[in-house]
C-alpha cells in the first residue's frame, strides 16, 4: 500500500523544514491534492529563522493551505491562529510559556516541544476542527528508527485521541534522498546544511538539544542569536525560587554544560581569532553533545 495514501481525519505536522516539505508534496501527489478532513498545520514558537516562515508561506502559497499556530495563555484552548505576516518573530509565545511554568524547559522535561507544538495541534483539532480521533502525520524518515520505535508506545498513550503515522519511514526516505529532491525543485528551503547534511537553523535557532558545536559556531557568525536565550537564563537566575538553589546549574536550559551566556563570550572570542584554521580548531574541540534535533514533533 502507498504510504503516502490518507484518509481523514488528519493532521499533518509541517515544521518548516525540507523533510516536511517532501512528506507534504509526496502525499500531495498521491491522494490528488489533500484529502478531505485532511489538514496541514505549523506551529510557530518565535524562535525560527524567518527564512523558515517565508519558506512555509511559499509552501502553502504554491501547494495547499497551511494553518500557522501559537501558544497564548490568553487565547481561547491557549491556542491563537496567526500567518505569516502576523507570526511572532522575537519569541514571545516561547517567553510566555516559561513566564507560565516559572521554570525552563530542559532534555529531560521537554515542555516546549509539548506545549508550543503538540497541545496546539491537539487544541486546533478537537476545538475547531471538531475531531475526535485522528491521525498525526510526521515527517520522520527511514534513518531515524530510534524515534520511529517511539511512536508505538505513543501511540498507546494516545489512542483515546490521536494515532502517529511516518509514512516517510515506511516509505524507506533517508536524508539524502529529501536533499537530492529539494535541489531539483524550484525553490528551496534558503537554509544552508552542513557537512553532516543537517539544516542547523532549523527549528528554534539556539535550541538547547542541539550540540554546543553548532550553538557556538552559530553565534559565533550571529552573536546577536544569543541574546534571547541568555535572557531567559539571567531572568530564571533572579526568580526567587532560584536564589537559594544550591546547584545554580538549575536556572539554565542544560546543567550539563555552560550557559549561553558563556557559550556566547567563548563563540565570540574564537570568532576574534585572526586564522581561520585556529577557529575552526577551537569549534572543533568543543563537545559533540547533540541531543538530537526535536523536530518538535515527536
């Protein structure tokens, strides 16, 4: 059977990516457009590069409509629908949500992930779609299996509303098979890969799963990148909760490894280093400590 063939109710989680364009294109030219109760959704935290927004905007411009989603506690299912022009872009939906838990997120309590992106498009569906039961389509790719093996136990959890499919994965789509297509197409995701063909931009820029090598190499060409997430460890460390923390390491996004602030003052040290082949040295000795991209919709 095509994997790609659905059937409503659905909802297709776009995040802004090539993979995710792919998965949409594909299942697009399967079923002859989309399906009916078959609906395409992007939750923005305001933490994406805006060449992301402009690349979900030409997606849904040239291939089907797409609803933009944001978490505010003030909205009604703390769900507001927006668009591209109306798309929070300093990360304020983000900053909202670590205002409502009085603590950030971290690896092992991923909040944001849940909050910014899962509740949205469980609030959208049961609230203004009027699903009750459906199916999540994610963009997870054959040379992802341990995330793929995820999905089951999730999908358990979750059989009283939703059941994950990755018809990517069952489709036998790697990495490489998503950047050949993306090249051949008439307009591309304006994000460069690295040598490891990961989009390292995508996704929240400074995301804290991503390893200290790509944080500082990315702030050490933008240290201005930086400054939202400092701000959001400098207001965590003056809580008054936090005063009398005696492991201080708690007030920051990883207790595993330096705050971003530090991060920023060593990314912006190396970026003073006058030999290239010196900077690329110093990047290299930092710690390889990827905690795997979220996706932010596993």
């Amino acid at each position: 059977m095509n994997p790609y063939l659905l059937s409503g109710p659905a909802l297709i989680s776009f995040s802004g990516g090539r993979t995710s364009r792919y998965m949409l294109k594909h299942i697009l030219d399967a079923n002859g457009g989309l399906p009916r109760d078959v609906h395409v959704v992007f939750a923005n935290t305001g933490k994406e590069d805006n060449r992301t927004l402009d690349f979900v905007h030409r997606v849904e411009t040239d291939y089907c409509p797409i609803t933009w989603l944001e978490f505010d506690p003030e909205e009604p299912h703390r769900t507001k629908i927006v668009d591209h022009n109306s798309a929070n872009r300093d990360g304020r939906p983000y900053e909202m949500l670590i205002d409502r838990r009085s603590f950030l997120p971290n690896p092992v309590m991923r909040f944001c992930t849940i909050e910014l992106k899962i509740r949205r498009f469980a609030m959208y569906a049961q609230h203004w779609l009027g699903f009750e039961h459906w199916t999540s389509v994610v963009g997870l790719r054959a040379d992802e299996p341990r995330r793929v093996e995820k999905l089951e136990p999730r999908n358990a959890e979750n059989r009283d509303r939703w059941k994950t499919t990755a018809p990517l994965a069952a489709a036998g789509v790697v990495k490489n098979d998503v950047l050949a297509w993306s090249a051949a197409q008439p307009f591309d995701l304006e994000l460069s890969v690295d040598e490891d063909g990961d989009t390292v931009l995508g996704n929240c820029d400074l995301c804290f799963l991503k390893g200290r090598q790509k944080l500082e190499k990315i702030i050490a060409a933008q240290p201005d990148r930086a400054d939202w997430w400092v701000e959001q460890e400098s207001r965590q460390e003056k809580q008054p909760s936090f005063q009398n923390l005696r492991n201080p390491d708690m007030a920051k996004f990883r207790a595993d490894r330096p705050s971003y602030a530090a991060m920023r003052s060593h990314a912006v040290w190396i970026k003073g280093m006058k030999d290239a082949r010196d900077r690329k040295a110093a990047l290299r000795a930092l710690p390889d400590d990827d905690g795997g991209d979220c996706f932010c919709t596993d």
